[in-house]
C-alpha cells in the first residue's frame, strides 16, 4: 500500500496536496483497495462550499458505496471530469490521475491539522 510523505491525509481516507488553485483532494490506496472496482463516481460542481468533515460526494464500488469527505472548508475550484467518465482511474492511480476535486482552502492553516504520512501509517497499520 502507497502511502506518498508530502502528502496529507484524514482518518476518513481522503488525501491532500498543494495544486496550482489550492488543494488536490482524492481518496488514498487504501481506500481504493478495500472498495474495489469503483464504477460510479458523484462529485461537487465548481463553485459549491464543502465545510470540513461533510461529506461532498460519494463513490460506488462493486462492493460499497462510500461518501467522500471534505478535509477542510472552502470552495470547489476544480473537479476531475476524467474520474466521472472512467470511475477505475482511482483503483489504478489514486494519488495521480485518480484525483477528485480542487478546493480553495477558507484556511489554509487548516491542513496543519490532518494527519501526515507517518499519522496516516498508524492508523490504517
């Protein structure tokens, strides 16, 4: 299981990184691997607030269907069209191409506070 040092994450199993328009958010491997084959994805439009903790979207495997959570508050910048049209792309690259939305952080001190790799390696060992 891939767990990237620069990136951030939450015990809910999504992760974080710096983008070009404030934060990359998608959900980790071990998310992806204890979901399966994902076949629907259901993602915010750009505009739309998302506060920290609410769920934002979902994803729909073979064999569950999940909510996705937003790490932190602020506004949906940019949504990955590529993942609505080939849901898999989060089972074979999810810190890469499998990535779900952008978001312009309310507080951009807020991601101080998720966990960091090793946090993240603790809680998912």
């Amino acid at each position: 299981m891939k767990i990237p040092d620069e990136l951030r994450y939450t015990a809910e199993h999504e992760w974080v990184r710096d983008s070009s328009d404030g934060l990359r958010v998608g959900i980790t491997d071990f998310a992806q691997d204890a979901l399966g084959d994902i076949v629907y994805v259901q993602l915010p439009e750009v505009g739309a607030d998302v506060a920290a903790g609410d769920s934002f979207g979902e994803v729909e495997s073979t064999k569950s269907v999940s909510e996705i959570y937003a790490p932190i508050s602020g506004e949906v910048t940019a949504v990955n069209q590529a993942v609505v049209d080939n849901p898999e792309l989060i089972n074979t690259d999810p810190y890469g191409e499998g990535w779900l939305v952008e978001i312009r952080p309310a507080d951009a001190e807020a991601v101080a506070a998720l966990l960091d790799a090793e946090g993240y390696r603790q809680l998912t060992a």
